[in-house]
C-alpha cells in the first residue's frame, strides 16, 4: 500500500505542473525532493552526484510507474518528458480508494515556474542544509562553487530566497 501511495504523489506532482508534464528525470528528483522536505509522503534517500541529487529508490519507482502505465516518458531532442496517462487517477483510485492529494500546490508552482539553474541551486542547498548543516549564505555560495566552479549570481539569490521562504525552518 505505501508503493501506492508514493507512486500517487509522483502522478500528483506531475498532474501539478504546468502542461502535465515534467521535463527530465533531474528535475524530477529535485522536486520530488522539495516536496518530500515540505511533507509530502515519500520518503526517498538521496544521494549527492555530479547532476546533484539523486534517489536510486525514486528512480526505480519512476520505473515502476511507467511499467505500470500511471506515467509516460517520451525522449524529445536530448531531453525526456515525463506525462500522466488517462488511466493514472482511475488504477491509483481502485487500489487505495480517495488518498488525498498530500502535495503542496502553492511551492509545486512556484517550482514549476523556475529555470533549471535555480531550481538546482534550491535543491543543493536544502540537501545541504539538512545534511550539513549550513545555514548562511555564503556558505551555501562557497560550497557550490566548489561543486560548480560557476555561479550564475542572480540565479543564486532567488534560490536562496526561495529556500528561505519554504525550507530552511
């Protein structure tokens, strides 16, 4: 019952966003991360790579969805599109009847609407606020330097502002 429920948030977050679809699986990890942060009921590890994080557990469960045909993926020039289907709501609703939707719509907009830059830079710095600890600015600026060698400095700022707002509590 719990792969149900988890497999209904990913359907719920792709269903949120604009156009119901999702472009790349490492945006996809990313929201789904920021999401897990503000409560929704997942409960993924991540790791920290060379894209930024990532969930072998969240990848597999991705692969499980499109098996089971709640999601579809289609590869469109280098990048993949991640989509609902018809039948997600009416296989997910047979198996744990009315789960309600435990996403939080108001951030899954605003993450909706960010470049990739930015939504990366949020998402390292929740990761690295929760795994270690960092809580200023300029902390979180020298570690992704030191991970990126590159700072795009106003893409750095709305993340941070953002991170501020939804998740650095």
């Amino acid at each position: 019952m719990e792969l149900f429920k988890r497999l209904k948030v990913l359907v719920c977050i792709v269903q949120g966003l604009s156009n119901n679809e999702l472009i790349g699986r490492g945006k996809f990890h990313k929201i789904v991360y920021l999401m897990q942060k503000r409560g929704s009921h997942t409960n993924y590890t991540y790791k920290f790579g060379y894209h930024g994080i990532f969930s072998i557990e969240l990848a597999h469960e991705i692969n499980i969805a499109l098996d089971m045909g709640l999601l579809i993926e289609k590869a469109d020039d280098k990048t993949y599109k991640v989509r609902t289907t018809d039948k997600s709501e009416k296989i997910l609703n047979e198996v744990i009847g009315n789960f309600i939707n435990p996403v939080n719509m108001e951030i899954l907009t605003e993450l909706d609407n960010l470049n990739y830059e930015i939504l990366r830079h949020l998402s390292n710095m929740v990761f690295f606020y929760y795994g270690h600890k960092l809580k200023y600015e300029d902390d979180f600026r020298s570690k992704i330097i030191g991970m990126e060698n590159k700072l795009v400095e106003s893409d750095f700022k709305e993340a941070y502002k953002l991170a501020n707002k939804y998740f650095l509590k």
